[in-house]
C-alpha cells in the first residue's frame, strides 16, 4: 500500500467537496424539519376530522332512531313542501 500524500490542490478540491456536503446536509436538515412540522398539522387535522367523523356518525344514527318508523326508510320520506 503506498502512503498517499495529497498536493496542495487535491486539499483544496477536498474541502469544496467537504463544504459542499455541508451545505447539502444542511438544506437536508432544515428539509426535514420542514416535512416533519407539515406531518404533524396533517396528524392533527387528521385527528380531528376522526374525531367530527364519529360525531356526526353518532348524530346521523340518533336522527334515523328517532325518525324511522316500522317499515319506512327515512330516504324514502317526502319533503314537507309535497
């Protein structure tokens, strides 16, 4: 194995690349950040929803109890304006 000694110039094309990776990983990161935040409001908004989902589900099947009679379908009511 020979011992590899880097010129003057091989040093400085490796700190460009150094530094551009940095730069990578910090647009990464704050990337990440970003996604992160936008994943928990849609986690949030998604808990919601669940949650009014189930309200109104409760609601719907509490006006079709109290409406419905024996052998009539609540969609097949007529408008009181007929």
């Amino acid at each position: 194995m020979s011992d590899f000694v880097p010129s003057e110039d091989d040093s400085d094309d490796i700190m460009a690349m150094v530094q551009e990776l940095q730069i990578r990983l910090s647009f990464q990161e704050d990337s990440l950040q970003s996604l992160n935040e936008v994943i928990a409001k849609q986690d949030e908004t998604i808990r919601q929803l669940q949650e009014q989902l189930r309200y109104f589900a409760k609601k719907v099947k509490t006006v079709e109890s109290s409406v419905s009679q024996p052998g009539m379908n609540v969609g097949d009511e007529r408008p009181p304006h007929y």
